[in-house]
C-alpha cells in the first residue's frame, strides 16, 4: 500500500502500485480530498486521522509516469480503508 502525490494536488492511497516506462497504475484507489493532519503529509504513513476525508474507490487509476511527484509506503491499517 502506498500513498502517491499526483501533479495539480492530486493524492492517493493505494492498495497496489506498479509502475512502467509510460504510465503509473493505483489499483483500490481512494483520493484523499483532506489530510486532516496537524504534521503534514507524512502523518498519514501510520493511518488515517479522525479528521480525514477519502472520496470513494476508484478500482484501477492509470496516471502518466511524469505525473507522479512522490509516493511512500504506508501502514496496514490503511487495508481497511480500501475495501
């Protein structure tokens, strides 16, 4: 499971990630529309806080490769969230 920053703001949690020359795929999707944090991006890499706001699941999100900002792994708990 990761979290991907996509150019314009865009952010993601995943249950799968995979990568290719061209294009990035996010398989069991959430877009995070609201961190809810008080420490940044990065407080979310244990789970999701009270105050998180996820928009439904998107099954599979492909994303041009040159998109991608950053991406890191997450905590378990996040399984949870994307069923």
């Amino acid at each position: 499971m990761k979290i991907v920053v996509i150019n314009n703001g865009f952010v993601f949690v995943c249950g799968e990630f995979s990568q290719s020359q061209h294009h990035a795929t996010m398989t069991k999707a959430r877009c995070i529309r609201t961190w809810g944090t008080s420490n940044g991006l990065g407080q979310l890499a244990v789970g999701p806080t009270k105050e998180t706001v996820l928009d439904d699941q998107i099954p599979i999100v492909e994303v041009p490769q040159h998109q991608i900002v950053f991406t890191f792994d997450v905590a378990g708990v996040w399984a949870n969230h994307l069923k």
